[in-house]
C-alpha cells in the first residue's frame, strides 16, 4: 500500500481500500457515521499483483494503480478511478510499462493536481523515475523520464494547496525533490539533501500554501521533517519501524498535524503539534488493542471535520477504527471493528 488508504468521499462517507490475493476490495459506510458495507471489489475481475497505490483529488475521487501480471515474468500498470465509493469504479485500465515492458520495477505513487488529473509514479529499471500524467481531456501523456539515480522502493507523492504535484524519493545518500513549476508541467528534480533516511518510511503532506513537509524516519531510529529549502528538524524517536500517516486538524482552536505510527509495542502512537512549528516538541500517547506486525495506519477526517485514525490487517482483515471525541484535547472514542 503507498498512500492514504482512508479516505472520504464527496457525500462524506468513509471508505477503506486494501490489496486482498489478486484483487483490490473497497469498504465503505452505508451513511457519514453508521455501520459499514462488507468489502466489495473494485475494477472488474482483472487480476491483480499484490501492491497498490492511491491517491485522491480535491474532486474527492479516488485513483487506484496496481501492478496485473501479463505474459510469463512481466507486468503492466493499470488504473481506475472510483468517483462515488458506494458505486462501482471504473474498470481497470492497462496504462503500460515505464521501460516499455518488463517485470515489476517498484510500488507505485500517485497524487492529483488541482484539475482532477492523477500522476503515476513509479521507479524505473535504471534506478530514476519515471511519471505518467493524464490528459486534461481524457487519455493519458507518454511515459517521461523524470530522472534521478539510485532510487529505492517508497516513494511519497504529494499534492499541495497550490494543487500542483511534488514527489519525494529515498536514494543511498539522502532524500530527492521534484516540483511542477507550472499547473501541468513535467515535475522538475529541485533539490536533494544528504541525509541518513531508512527506505520505506516516507510520508508527505500539504502544511502550507507554500510548503510540503516530508516525514521520515532516520537511521539512527529519529522521525525527521523536512520541507525543500531549509534543514530537517529531528522531531522526536519512531514510535515503529514503518511509515508514519499523518493529517492536518483543529485541536482546541490551533491549526495542527496529527502523526500517527504502528509502534513497536504493537498499539497505535499518536503525536500533535503546531503544523510547521517543529520546535514546540512533540511526544507519543498510544491507544487501542495490540496489532499485528503487518498492520498499517492511515488517518482522515469526516464529514463533520473530525479526526479518524484507521488500522488494517493484511493477514487477518481486521479493520479498525476510531474518531476523535466531541471534547477538548485529542481525547479518542475506544476502538471498534467493522
């Protein structure tokens, strides 16, 4: 899974999707805050590579890439768009290879600018990027070459408040920037950082109309935030190993990001702060019931602008979900199954 994996939709339900076996299951609530449908799938009976990535636009519809199989040791990517999740999306859509053809080169990312038109990117066989854009009109662009060397597995796709699109990638020696200059535009490679960054732990996000702040953890086990142009702020310890989600919120008034991580004790930590205001200090407070090691964490917010934190578990299918209470503080609801 690359991406937020929570999400809500334009008539403000909550929807989930994983990657289950060859397939993509969707899960969503009947009514903003009732009980939820049982897993459904998603784009037809195209068979599927178990990896997936998601991404959502300011439209509030989804866009989904996987990996299918398609002749003995070769894949291609495919797309599909869910506009409503309680209908049915798009089938999926073969929209090739980024070397033509070939084998799997890495895990997918996609992010939205800000005229519904999703991006793709994907790790090369060279070890740059490589990107496929859609069409403003329908169709998609020619696979571009986006550059980069040494590029690992990971990579976090972003779209900022100005609704253009920003990518980040982990390489040996530290972290690689791309922003679109103008609506539309090719990303440009902006900026590296020499850095200690442990592959897989990327996360991005929109924390200003003039900035994107990235999470990722060090090698030396710190969680780091970084945005282009300035130095990284090491923010407190990992609470875990994997990547952190995060969501920007109202606490009592103040304009807030909210860091959420599997920890290594097995529950879900939590840490606020002021949103770019690295140097208040932050510190985890862990809710909930013990997961497994595959679990995963995403956060959103609902129709009534509340947050939701969401767990999943790939080898169980275990659901669960919480929401921030109707009180002052990051006070929690107990943690439930659907």
């Amino acid at each position: 899974m690359n991406g937020d994996w929570l999400l809500r939709g334009r008539d403000g339900r909550l929807s989930v999707y994983q990657s289950s076996g060859d397939a993509v299951l969707c899960r969503v609530e009947r009514a903003p805050g009732g009980p939820w449908d049982e897993p459904r799938k998603v784009g037809g009976e195209q068979r599927l590579l178990p990896v997936l990535a998601v991404g959502q636009g300011a439209d509030r519809y989804a866009h989904l890439v996987a990996w299918r199989p398609t002749v003995q040791g070769e894949a291609g990517l495919v797309h599909s768009t869910h506009f409503r999740a309680r209908l049915a999306a798009l089938d999926w859509n073969p929209v090739g290879h980024p070397n033509k053809k070939g084998d799997r080169t890495g895990t997918p990312a996609v992010a939205v600018d800000a005229e519904g038109r999703a991006h793709v990117f994907v790790r090369n066989k060279g070890g740059g990027v490589s990107m496929l854009a859609q069409k403003e009109k329908g169709g998609w662009e020619p696979w571009q070459d986006i550059r980069g060397k040494g590029v690992q597995d990971g990579l976090a796709a972003v779209t900022g408040e100005s609704g253009r699109v920003e990518l980040y990638a982990a390489v040996p020696e530290g972290l690689l920037y791309w922003r679109q200059e103008e609506p539309g535009a090719r990303p440009v490679l902006k900026e590296s950082l020499k850095a200690p960054v442990r592959p897989g732990t990327l996360y991005a996000l929109a924390t200003s109309p003039a900035s994107t702040t990235l999470y990722y953890t060090g090698t030396g086990g710190e969680l780091w935030a970084w945005r282009p142009g300035g130095e990284p702020v090491a923010l407190l310890p990992s609470a875990g190993h994997g990547p952190v989600a995060a969501v920007r919120c109202e606490l009592d008034g103040h304009d807030c990001t909210l860091l959420a991580q599997r920890s290594a004790s097995g529950r879900v930590a939590f840490a606020a702060y002021p949103t770019e205001l690295e140097s208040a200090g932050a510190w985890w407070t862990e809710s909930g019931p013990q997961l497994t090691v595959d679990a995963r964490v995403s956060l959103g917010t609902d129709e009534d602008g509340r947050v939701v934190a969401a767990t999943l578990s790939p080898s169980t299918g275990t659901l669960l979900l919480t929401r921030r209470k109707d009180e002052p503080g990051l006070a929690l609801e107990a943690w439930r199954a659907v």
